[in-house]
C-alpha cells in the first residue's frame, strides 16, 4: 500500500512570509502521526510524534498543542512502525548522518521518504523562532534573530523528510531534520548533532496531498521566484541573540 506525505502550504509561500493557519492541527494529524514544520505566526518549530503536535519554543521550552491551533507549513505521514530498524554508527556531524542515510534513497530519488533515528546524542544543536505578528516580516528577517540551543548527551528522536530536487520551492530539496527528546523537555530544527549508535527506521513515500493557504496574501504572492540561495541563508544564518546552553548527564 502506497503511503502519502501530506503537506500543508509552500516552502516558498513560507520564505516570502505567509505564515498565516493552512490548516488546524486536528485536520492536520487526521491521516497522519509523524512529522515537523512549524505554526501559524512562525511561532516555534514543530515536531510531529505519535500523534501529538508538539511545539519547540524559542525560549526552550516543549509545548503540547491544542488541536485549534494553526499550522503554517508541514509535512506528516502515518509513519510505518513496522519498517526494518538499522543502526547507524560512528555519526561525528549532521554531513555524517546524510552521508549515512545516502544509500536508503539512492535507490528512487524521485520520491519521498521519512525517518525516525532514535538514540543517544553527545551533542545537539538545534534552533526555534519567536512568533511573529502582522505585517509579517521575511522568513530570512525573521532567521536574524533565531535563538540557538546546544545539548549534550540527550536522548531523544530524530525525524526527518527528504524530498526529491524537482520539489524546489514546494519543499526543501534533501533532507530536513527536527528533533524531539524522549522526555519532551528539548528539540527543534537540527543545525548539527553527533552520536556513536543510532536506530532508525525509514519509510518509501509514493504519494503527495498538498494542502495550500486560503488567505488573501497567498493568492498575491509571486511563488514563481528561485529561494534557493535565499534559503540556503536561512539554513545557515547565525543568532545574534547568542546561544542558549543546556545539558543532560
């Protein structure tokens, strides 16, 4: 049986500030348990798991939800437990856990595919924004003053989407990793980790639902413009609020 990424709005539409509700995250976790993105007003990083929508502040904390509340851009799917576990070893940086993951998707690059990579991490490092309100500015303004946390020895759960090149500008292109920890008090976007020994788990994805926004700033926005380069930015654009430093032992 073919399994479905469902996707609400644009990675574009995103990048030129529609940060506006797609979908509630009740209709949004309806067919679907796992996944990332973040909420209307860009107001954290979202981390799908098990059915809950969990919320990564900017102020580091992990908050649960309520099943009104807006997405703004995400991608979930009803992620298949049953898929075959594989460890992964000896991951010094992100660039090393891509490299590892590498030959799970080198077999059908035109589709889509999700992890969920569980274990013990030496570091961390992982970043959230404030909300922001109307008029809303850029998704590379509001990356200036993203704020950063860095955590040691954490166990906890990657998830991940990779998406296909010719998605470019509906999706990022690669990989895209959240983090959540086991006992929901750490997670966000991920900007580098390391870990000895992880287990993952990965799921073929054939299908695509795209959901697009209904407010009338999206039905003006050009989403024909090439963000590549000023997406790549946002990737890896530093805080000038600092760091936020955390451990667990």
């Amino acid at each position: 049986m073919m399994k479905t990424l469902i996707q609400a709005s644009t990675l574009n539409a995103l990048m030129l500030g529609n940060f506006d509700k797609t979908v509630s995250v009740r209709d949004f976790l309806r067919h679907a348990d796992t996944g990332i993105g973040t909420y209307a007003g860009l107001d954290g990083e979202a981390i799908f798991e098990d059915g809950i929508a969990y919320k990564a502040t900017a102020d580091g904390k992990i908050v649960v939800m309520k099943p009104e509340d807006g997405v703004a851009f995400g991608t979930v799917m009803a992620f298949d437990e049953n898929a075959p576990e594989v460890e992964l070893k000896d991951i010094s940086d992100i660039e090393a856990l891509k490299q590892a993951l590498a030959p799970y998707v080198s077999g059908n690059r035109n589709i889509f595919y999700m992890i969920k990579a569980s274990g013990v991490f030496k570091t961390m490092h992982t970043r959230s924004c404030f909300a922001s309100e109307k008029p809303y500015p850029t998704l590379s303004e509001v990356a200036k003053n993203q704020r950063e946390f860095h955590f040691e020895n954490t166990r906890g759960n990657v998830i991940a989407v990779w998406c296909p090149q010719y998605v470019n500008g509906i999706n990022l292109p690669g990989w895209h990793f959240h983090y959540l920890s086991s006992d929901k008090t750490q997670g966000g976007h991920i900007l580098g980790l390391s870990a000895e020994h992880l287990h993952m788990k990965i799921n073929r994805i054939e299908r695509f639902d795209l959901t697009l926004p209904q407010n009338p700033e999206f039905a003006q926005r050009d989403l024909c413009e090439d963000l590549s380069a000023k997406t790549a930015a946002v990737e890896g654009v530093k805080s000038k609020r600092g760091s936020a430093i955390a451990a667990l032992r």
